[in-house]
C-alpha cells in the first residue's frame, strides 16, 4: 500500500514536469469559452472576419468622407508642392504657446522625431548615423529649414517631405503643432510663451507673422 | 648653455607644429560636409532617393560645370531659361515625380567642392555578403537544442544524486556488516538496502519528500493555467526589438502609437514601418529577406498577421492609457526589457495577483489632477493630519472587483 502510494507520487511529480510546455505555447487554459471573446476584439486572433471578403474586421473609411469627430483629422492640403506652399501662406498654429504645451512638444519630439532628427535637431539622430540608412535629415538651424513657414512644418510631419515619412497616421494634429513649437525653437528662435491657455486662438503668438484670421482649415485643427 | 636652448627653442617648436598641427580641412572634407548638410537629406552618392544617386554627375552633364553650378543654384529658373542642358534637366525633374529641387544658398566654391567630393569619394565597400534567409536562423540556438541539453543537464544530476545514494547505502551497509556480523557480499547488501527501506524513519522522509515535491509541483502547474508568462510565439516577420527598440533608440510609443490614447497600445500599420523601410532595404541579420515581406504586405494591402503576445481573458479589462499616460508607467515595468528583446516574449505574469500587488504598492500623486482633488477631499484631509502616510491605487479603489470585471 505504501510502496503504490510512492509510485503514485514519483509519477505525478514525472507527468507534471512532463507537461511543462515550450516557449511558442499558450499552455493550458481552463475554460477557453470565457478567455476568448465572441465578438471578434481588435488585435484578438480567434478568427477571421468571415462578413467582409477580405476577412479583416477594421474597417477603412469610405473615400472621400469624414468620421464624426475625427474633421480635426482632415487636412485639405495635398502632397504636393503647390499645396505645400499653400499650407505655408494659410495655415498658423492654433495651439496656445504656453509652457505646458510647449514642454508636451518637447516630449512628443523625442518619441517621434529625435531618433532620426537628433536630440537637438541637427539631424544626428541614432537611426541616420547607421550606415544601413541612406539619407541625412537637415539640420534645424540650416537654411533650409530656418525660413520654414510653420504650415509648411506641419505639412512636413503629416505628409512627409523628401525621404521622411508621412506621419499623419502616427500623430493628432494637436501633437503636430505643440511638435512645430519645439522645433522653432530648436532653429533657434526665441518663443514667446503666454501665460494662461486661452479659449480662443491668440491674436500674436507667431512672432509677428500673424497676418490673417486662421483660415476654416486651421479652425478644425483646433477642435480636436 | 641656457642662450644656446633659447636660440633653437623657438624654431624646434616651429617645427614641431608643422607636424602636429591638423592640416587645412582638405576641399574633399569641405566638399562631404556640404554634401552632408545640403544634399544627403534627398540624395545619396550610389541609391535613388528622393533624387538621383549622384556619383558621375558630372559626366552626366557632360562635364559642364557652369551649367550644373546654374542648375543647382536654382533648378526651376534653369528649366525656364533654355541653356544647353535645360532639357536633360527637365526630363529629370518628370523622372523623378516632378519633385522640384529646392534652391540651394551655395556659392561657386562650395558646389564646386561638393562636385570635387562626388567625383572623389570612395566607393562603397565591399559589401559584406548579405546573409542568406536561412544562415540568422541558424546562428541562434534551434529551441530543440537547448531542451535536449537541458534534459542532458537534469540526467546528469538524477545519475550523481543516485550513485551518492548508492555510496551511502554501501558504507552503511559496511557499517551494519561489522557490527551484526552479516556477511559484506551481496546477499547481505540486498537484506541491508531492505532493511532500510523499511525502516520506518526512512519511509516516512521519503514519503514526506515526495508529498512536498509533489504538491510543489502541483502547486506550480494549476497556477500555469491560463497565465501565458515567457510566451515567444514565432512571429511572420523576424522583427528585433533589440535592434529597433535598443540600438536604434525608436521610442516605443513611435510605432505603438495608440497607448497614451486608447485601450490598446496597438501594433503599427505597415505605412509606420516604410517611415523608415521605403529606404532600408537590408538589415543586418537576415539580409532582404525580412524586409521584403514589409514591402510587399506595403504593396498588396495585405496585413501582416503578427502574433499577439499579450492576451487577457476576455473578462478583464485593461486599459493602456490609464496606465501609461495617466500613471506615467514606463512601458518596462510590465512588459520587461524589451529593448534588450531579440525575439518579443511576455515578461510578466499577467495574473490577477500581479495585478492587485502592484494596486496595493503603486503610489499616487493626488495633486497630479484636479479630478483627484475634487474626488478625493478625505484622503486629502487624511493625508494633512498625518493618518496616511502615503496613498496608493487601492485606496482609489483600485482594488474594486467591478474596476477590472465588468
């Protein structure tokens, strides 16, 4: 009785070990049914989406239409050079030019921006100095990019420019201009920041380029 | 003797300088510099980037550097103009998606240095022989190995911890031999290791040994179930969050865009990778292998289906946001060092305790947000008259049944 006791034990302890499982396994659940959603979860792998033809469950939007809520998202300029100038002549910042909004463009540069463009914007970034990567991003302080207008910074980071990107998808609107603010600065302008957020957009925060009322498109980057 | 040190003291250390000193920036160093600050942003001497590669431009203009100087002092006003080359220049300008040059502030040295560097610069080197698909696969340890060295490893030890038992049972045996004056062969052996084994003393360590080792084991196997900790499941594309994550600095937020915003820290659509991937086209492991599958899910619109790491059961609710941009969690805490991750696993346990552990230590700064203010006057008033000493998530309630299950 004591010794089957024993080899009862001695082969629990075997099977236990011999269940241990490899790294590409899940393992064992109890209860599958409530691990799993039945609506199908975004990024959840339990099926495919078997109503749309090709199975994927995002949907994109239709062409040529705004969601609710998402006309901040909206940028009527296209990508190309004529637009490009045009963004520059109509578009100014809508977001105040406090402190907090500042330093949150400063934070935002370094998540978006700086591995390529450098910590300090002189474009010695991590990513540009491999040599696996062909290109070399203008420094801030160039001439190149010392004359930008702030629309064309803008059109820049949501379209891309030359070899970068387009980052539109990455990063709102809002985030793009509190980002232009930080890069002004490193081009080595001097901001002048206002105390209090203000409701409306201020009448003099770009330094006396303030021209005009901002345009329709301008307005709608500030709803968001 | 001190004159005659003074008198050639001066020209030695003329001399010396001359030697020391760094020579002039040569007009090639000049010429990559420019090259760098003005050019490489668009070109590069041997790919096609948002321009022409430009090594041996100046034998595509023939040789003419007036034109070119003109061309690239302002490359719309020379289309215009009708010199020699206004028509090559405007087949390039449609070449290249009638992407207009920008103006370039150069003087004539300048871009006449520019040129000395493009007609000069060293070729590319040799480049190292790009890794074939299967060699990265084989240069790390197959899993298979590691397991069958591990069985080896365990073996080894279950053989040792038996011929010490053995060791032990003989000189026992040796011991009771003399003092019983049993015969020291074999027979008398086996009525020793009866002896024993019977032993109820023995017995009951032996049995007590197992119980315990077992319910360990048990123990450790009922709280595996349903905990996914140290998951690596293969992925489609041999992405290294080692290289990206680590060596390249890419904040993390970069590609999982949605983590400060949402639920879901997300996985990057295929356009975040091409931010980078439209230009490199060879990484350092697995050559265009991978990369290539990039462009063409990029290509064919077709998603790359990853394989999701980090799953909660369908009855918790979690919340990236809350955690990252309100709690101001680095991403590591939960989710290890992944910039030290070849391959991406979970690091966590991810159960309910680990959960509720870090509720119960987790510290909030009540005067974050006004919203803690106006909610939390008690603990604020506690806080004040000293009977708190600190608050943490679960005295916000964090520790709330319906915060996670609902």
């Amino acid at each position: 009785m004591k010794r089957n006791l024993i080899h009862m034990l001695l082969a629990a302890m075997l099977l236990s070990t011999a269940c241990s499982r490899s790294p590409e396994s899940t393992g064992i659940e109890y209860a599958p049914q409530m691990y799993h959603s039945v609506p199908l979860e975004p990024y959840s792998q339990t099926d495919y989406n078997n109503f749309f033809p090709d199975k994927k469950n995002a949907r994109e939007p239709v062409a040529g239409t705004v969601a609710r809520g998402k006309l901040a998202y909206y940028f009527p300029y296209e990508n190309t050079q004529e637009e490009y100038d045009r963004a520059g002549n109509e578009l100014r910042n809508p977001v105040p030019l406090t402190q907090a909004n500042f330093d949150e463009g400063k934070r935002l540069y370094t998540v978006y921006c700086s591995h390529c463009h450098g910590k300090e914007g002189k474009g010695d970034g991590p990513v540009p100095k491999k040599d696996s990567y062909p290109a070399v991003p203008p420094a801030y302080d160039s001439d190149r990019v010392k004359n930008l207008k702030e629309g064309q910074i803008f059109f820049s980071i949501f379209h891309g420019k030359g070899t970068m990107g387009a980052h539109g998808s990455q990063i709102a609107p809002e985030d793009i201009w509190k980002i232009v603010y930080y890069v002004r600065k490193q081009r080595g302008e001097d901001l002048k920041f206002i105390d209090a957020p203000a409701q409306a957009v201020p009448a003099d925060t770009t330094a006396g380029k303030q021209a005009q009322a901002p345009s329709s498109a301008t307005r709608n980057m500030a709803q968001n | 003797m001190k004159s005659l040190a003074l008198r050639w003291m001066f020209p030695a250390i003329l001399l010396l300088l001359a030697f020391v000193a760094p020579p002039r920036a040569s007009a090639q160093g000049d010429g990559e510099v420019l090259f760098n600050a003005n050019c490489a942003s668009c070109h590069n001497l041997d790919r096609k980037l948002t321009g022409p590669a430009l090594r041996g431009v100046v034998d595509r203009w023939d040789g003419e550097l007036g034109e070119l100087t003109a061309f690239i002092k302002n490359s719309q006003a020379y289309m215009k103009a009708g010199r020699p080359k206004s028509a090559y220049a405007t087949a390039l300008y449609n070449e290249y998606n009638k992407t207009l040059m920008p103006a370039q502030a150069l003087n004539d040295d300048q871009i006449g240095a520019i040129l000395t560097y493009l007609k000069d610069a060293p070729p590319p080197a040799a480049a190292a022989p790009a890794a074939a698909p299967g060699d990265g696969v084989g240069a790390s340890i197959p899993d298979a190995t590691i397991y069958s060295s591990f069985a080896l490893l365990v073996g080894i030890l279950l053989l040792a911890c038996v011929f010490i038992i053995f060791a032990i049972a003989v000189i026992a045996h040796a011991i009771r031999a003399r003092e019983q004056g049993i015969p020291l062969n074999f027979d008398g052996f086996r009525s020793s290791i009866r002896a024993f084994l019977t032993n109820r003393f023995v017995a009951t360590v032996v049995v007590l040994l197992l119980v315990v080792g077992g319910a360990n084991a048990a123990y450790d196997f009922v709280w595996s179930v349903g905990l996914h900790q140290g998951y690596t499941p293969v992925q489609p594309i041999a992405y290294s969050h080692k290289l990206h994550a680590g060596e390249l600095q890419i904040d993390c937020k970069y590609c999982h865009v949605g983590v400060e915003k949402g639920k879901s820290a997300t996985f990057p659509s295929v356009n975040i990778c091409m931010n980078c991937h439209n230009l490199v086209e060879e990484g350092p492991k697995y050559g265009k292998a991978e990369i290539a599958k990039i462009r063409e899910a990029y290509e064919s619109g077709k998603p790359i289906e990853w394989v999701r790491i980090h799953n909660l059961p369908d009855f918790v609710y979690f919340n990236h946001a809350q955690h990252v941009k309100v709690a101001g969690l680095e991403c590591q805490e939960c989710h290890g060092p992944v910039e030290e991750m070849e391959d991406m696993y979970q690091h966590s346990r991810l159960s309910m305790g680990w959960c509720i552990n870090c509720h119960r230590q987790k510290e909030v700064d009540l005067n974050k947000s006004e919203y803690y203010q106006a909610t939390y006057a008690q603990l604020h008033a506690d806080m004040e008259s000293g009977k708190l000493d600190k608050v943490t998530v679960e005295k916000l309630g964090g520790l709330e049944c319906a915060r996670c299950h609902y």
